[in-house]
C-alpha cells in the first residue's frame, strides 16, 4: 500500500473540532494499536475528542480502556469513556426464526451500542467519526481528505488481507451504491425485509469499484470501518436505525435515513484504510 | 503552534501502566444547605459532561411563594393527591426537556407550572432548548433559570442556530406549514435530547405553553411502567369546557390501517384537519387508566431514557407516514418498545 506523507489535502478547516467514536467490546487486544493509529494523525490532536463505549465484555476491556484513556488523556483534547447498557437480548419467536435471522440481531445491537454512545458523548464537536476498533492501518491525513469532500456523511475505501497473501481485498461490505437493479429488487420486497450485503453476489456497486469517476464519488450505503459525520446532522436527529428501516439497519441504515433528510453521502475510493481479517 | 506539539504522542509502545483510579469528591452547597452527595456511578469516566450531583431527600426543594401556579381556571380539574414534596421513595430521576422559541411570555408560568409538580423536586433536572427567537427569550430564560436552579436538581439553558424561518404561532397549525413546521421541531428537540439528556432514567417532554398539569403528574405518568408515555391534553374553551388540543395522540384503527396501505410512503397523515379515522386518547377511557397507542403528541411526554439512548428520537422526516411526535411513536412501535396513554389523566394546553 503506497502512501505519501506529503500527500496533504487543502481548503480543509484545520479549526474544527472532532469526536472519535468507537464501541468497544472485548477489544482489551486492539486498544494499543487503536491508540497508536490515533497518534499517527496529523490532525491537531487538540482538536481531537476520543470517547470509547463498552458494554458486555469478559476480559477486562473498561477496566483497560480507561487505563489507556488515562495514559493518553495528555495527548488529546480529552478521553472518555463510557459504559453502555449491555443489549437486551430478545427471545426470537419460533415462527419468524427465519426472518430475524442473526445479522439483524447482531447489527441491531451494534446500532444501539452507536446511538448510546453518540447521546452520551456528543456536544458541541462539529464532526463524529466513527473508527472501529480493530482497524489496523489510515493514512495519518485520514481527517483532511474526508473533511476536504466538505460532504455531511463521508467514507473511505475499507480493505482487509488475509494473513497468507498479500493482496487486499474490499472489506466493507456496506460501503455501495444502488443500481438499477437492486432499486427494482427492493422495490418488490416487503416492508420488513432486510436486505444484507457479502452474502452471495451482490446487485451493488462496491465503493472500492467506483474508481472511474474522480476522487469524490456519490453513495447509497456506507459500512462503519471509518465514518466521518457532521455533528450537527447527528444532533438533528440522524442515529444508526436499530430496526430494519427502508430494508437496512446500522450504519447501512443511517444513509438511508440520511437520504430521507437530503443529506449527500460521499465516499473516497482512493483513500484506503485497512481493517483486520475475521 | 507549540500547543499542537504539545498534543503529540510519546512516539513509545504502550506499556501497561497502572493507574490509580482518583475519586473525587464534591460537595454540593444548595440553598445554603450543605448537602450529602451520592458518590456518582463509574458509568462514565469523562470530565467535560460532570454530571450533577445527587442530593440526599432529607431537606426537600421547596419553590418560593411567589412561584404559586393559579390554578383557578382548573378548580373542576380533580386533584388526586397533595402529599408534601419530597415524601415517597422515589429514585427515579427525571429530566424535563422543553424547546422554546419566542417564549418570554410563557416562561414564568412555565416554571410555576414545574413548581406546582409534587414529585420530588432534587430528582427533577430542566433543561430548555431555544433556537431563531426574535425576541429575549435566551436571556431571560437563562435569567429565569439561574433564579430557579436552587429549587431543582440542575437547569440547563442552550441556543441552537436552526437555519429554518420561524413560523408564526398564528399561522403555525395552517397544514401547508406543517411538514416544515415539524421538521423544525424535530431538529429542535433532537438538540435539545443530544445536549441536555446525561444520566437520567427518564426524559419527559413539556411544551413551554401547557397552563395546567396535575402535581402528581410524574408519578402517574411512571405509573404506567410503559416506555413511552402520555396523558390527555386537552384545552378550555370559551365556555370552560374542556376540549381535545392533542390529536397527535391516538390509536389506529382498521380503517386508517386500510388508508395508509394505499398511501405512498412520502405522504405525511395528519390529524386535526378534518374528520379522523382514529381514536383519540379521550376517547379510550372505558378501556381502563392505561391504554395502548400508536401516536403521541408533545403537550407532556415521558420516554425512558434508554429508549432514547438506543435510538428512539424524532424523525425530522416522513417515517411510516407520520413526522416528529407521531414519528417517535412509530418508531417506537418498530424497537418494540410500549407507548401507553392516560386516558384519565388530564393536563391542559394553554
């Protein structure tokens, strides 16, 4: 992965302020990478706000993200962190065991993990950006190229590499744009019904594909690797759906339901960020 | 320039450096009252949004006289109980939200209104959201609430810049405003949520412009054990006559059902223009004191809080045909979470 520290985007406000959110679960083994990473912006750090929400895990990752918020708390404008609610977990009525399968589960949580997190950390920042815990490489300039798209909802390419060969491939599987004929596939199907990418062929184009339309491309979906959001469009009510809403939840959901708020989505296929291999 | 080097990171790997967690104690000098401070949960470790400090119940927040709600207009109104404030085992804590904009008129019997709650008042916080008055009404509200923060646990006063024209309260049930009027409103209280909400058990929203609740009305409200709930608001007349003002509260039935199937799902339904296909809460009572609804108004409206931690809000746009109030109880409805009326319990809309 080629990558140019001189490489600096301009016309980006260097004087607004950032939240970095991340949802935490048993990650104790990600923690010092995630901070390392963090360190590597060249963002000015004292614009930088880092609030870290926990829930449900086994091996001790509150008692250690607050250790590591403490150690690094000097280096920024300030750490928190934050326990959440741990999921309600719901008992799934035998006859729609086929419907609510285990994706819609899983990412229900993730999104109300999201939205605890964003209503207990957010207040004034004039962006969110969400960066999962097991990302494993960004550019240091990862702030100055999405915040210079001047885009309210924006996202870079999300790879990953298996350990044994050295060629990335996309990660992010929510990260896309509809075509014709996932509009008129959706079009047919029933108000509940969930729509999830990465499973079998996909009626969408992957962002990572987009790569023959300039440095800034339109999207339909976005995947929650490293997702910059502007802080007011979150405090005027957009939140990661933890229901199926227009056939997505989560982050996917969130672009839809900022498309029903007119708010464009941008996303950078030239920008790459890699996230660990499951 | 030499502030941002001071940011940098120690270029090192991380060690496991052991930390000695500091608890530090505050104390909390109310009234002239010292007070005993609970030592607040380890929820969250953050030292930009301190919470406010919980005080012991032993010496209850009292309002002054002159903070006395008249309350001649509702004499018919039947009062249930007048314990003495501060009476009761109550833990639960209540955060009343309010958005207000060009309020300077309302904002005193607003808070003789929050006086006359008989719940205890150390457990209730206040926070108020302004946003395109064109008159004083941040900084007397901000006035006001300095005045009256002693008698409550804490109140918070914010402005937000909202870039939508303001409606004029004339013209503010006119249906082609509507759509805009309540995304409007929408953003405002999603604002409002996201500022004033830190770790309270339990949002109720109070317009700025309701003249009469009973005192007991958190505890009825928390009665209810539902996730999102609501009493009748209703208005006198001329004649004195008590009449429904909220018809955003009500219970679907098989005929609106039936409308909507063949609406597309841009079309925004409203009530209060024309004949209904629904219920109003009024109109439940025989059903007993809690009923289930499908819609909800925002005269007075309770929400767990983690309803809203999860992601319960306002929809600032058309969501399943229904916006803002209407819109967070069809959200709701989709998170599983209960929306429960008071048919029985009324508050009333100035």
């Amino acid at each position: 992965m080629q990558y140019s520290p001189f490489n600096v985007s301009t016309g980006v406000e260097m004087d607004q302020s950032i939240l970095v959110l991340t949802p935490i679960s048993n990650s104790r083994n990600f923690l010092d990478q995630y901070f390392r990473l963090l360190c590597s912006l060249t963002y000015p750090h004292n614009l930088i706000t880092i609030a870290l929400g926990e829930d449900s895990s086994t091996d001790g990752t509150y008692q250690y993200a607050l250790e590591m918020a403490e150690t690094f708390a000097p280096y920024f404008r300030d750490i928190q962190v934050h326990k959440l609610d741990p999921p309600r977990v719901a008992p799934i009525p035998y006859g729609s065991r086929h419907r609510l399968n285990i994706q819609q589960i899983r990412r229900s949580h993730m999104a109300m993990a999201r939205n605890q997190l964003l209503l207990r950390a957010m207040a004034d920042e004039d962006w969110a950006l969400w960066i999962d815990v097991d990302m494993v490489f960004y550019p240091a300039t990862l702030v100055e190229h999405l915040k210079s798209t001047h885009a309210p909802i924006v996202v870079p390419n999300c790879l990953s590499s298996h350990p044994t060969m050295e060629k990335y491939f996309i990660y992010d599987r929510n990260t896309w744009r509809e075509t014709n004929a996932s509009r008129h596939y959706l079009e047919d199907a029933p108000e509940d019904y969930l729509q999830v990418e990465g499973y079998g062929p996909s009626r969408r184009r992957f962002l990572a594909e987009i790569i023959d339309e300039g440095l800034v491309v339109p999207l339909d979906g976005v995947g929650g690797c490293v997702l910059l959001v502007e802080g007011a469009r979150h405090r005027d009510g957009l939140i990661f759906p933890p229901f199926v809403f227009d056939h997505h939840v989560e982050t996917e959901g969130l672009a839809k339901m900022a498309t029903k708020m007119n708010l464009s989505i941008a996303g950078l296929p030239f920008v790459n960020t890699v996230h660990k291999s499951s | 320039m030499s502030s941002l080097m001071a940011f940098k990171c120690r270029r090192s790997h991380v060690s496991g450096v052991s930390v000695i967690t500091i608890i530090t104690a505050a104390l909390i000098f109310l009234n002239h009252v010292q007070m005993s401070v609970h030592t607040s949960s380890l929820a969250s470790h953050t030292t930009r949004q301190a919470t406010p400090a919980t005080v012991a119940s032993d010496v209850p927040l009292r309002c002054p006289d002159d903070m006395t709600l008249n309350v001649s207009q509702y004499s018919d109104v039947q009062h249930q109980s007048d314990y003495v404030i501060g009476s009761g085992k109550y833990t639960d804590q209540i955060l009343i939200l309010t958005p207000i904009s060009n309020s300077v008129d309302r904002l005193a019997n607003y808070f003789k209104l929050l006086c006359s709650l008989n719940y205890p008042h150390h457990l209730i916080s206040v926070a108020l959201g302004e946003d395109t008055s064109t008159d004083k009404t941040y900084e007397i509200a901000s006035s006001v609430a300095k005045r009256m923060s002693p008698y409550f646990r804490e109140i918070q006063v914010f402005h937000f810049d909202e870039q939508m024209k303001h409606v004029p309260v004339y013209s503010r049930h006119d249906p082609n405003f509507q759509l805009e009027r309540r995304t409007h409103l929408a953003h405002a209280r999603n604002q409002l949520l996201m500022r004033g909400l830190r770790d309270e058990d339990w949002v109720l929203w109070v317009d700025s412009d309701v003249a009469y609740v009973p005192p007991d009305l958190i505890q009825h409200l928390l009665s209810a054990k539902g996730d999102v709930v609501v009493p009748s608001c209703m208005y006198k007349n001329e004649f004195g006559a008590s009449m429904v003002y909220d018809k955003n509260t009500w219970r679907e039935t098989s005929e609106s059902i039936a409308y909507l199937k063949d609406q597309p799902p841009t079309y925004l339904m409203l009530e209060g223009y024309g004949p209904t296909k629904r219920q109003y809460l009024p109109s439940l009572a025989h059903e007993g004191t809690v009923v289930d609804i499908d819609g909800v108004g925002g005269c007075t409206l309770l929400v767990r809080a983690n309803c809203h931690r999860k992601g319960l809000n306002f929809p600032a746009f058309v969501f399943d045909n229904h916006i803002e109030t209407e819109g967070l109880a069809k959200m709701a409805s989709r998170m599983k979470f209960s929306v429960k009326g008071l048919p029985l319990v009324n508050v009333f809309h100035a």
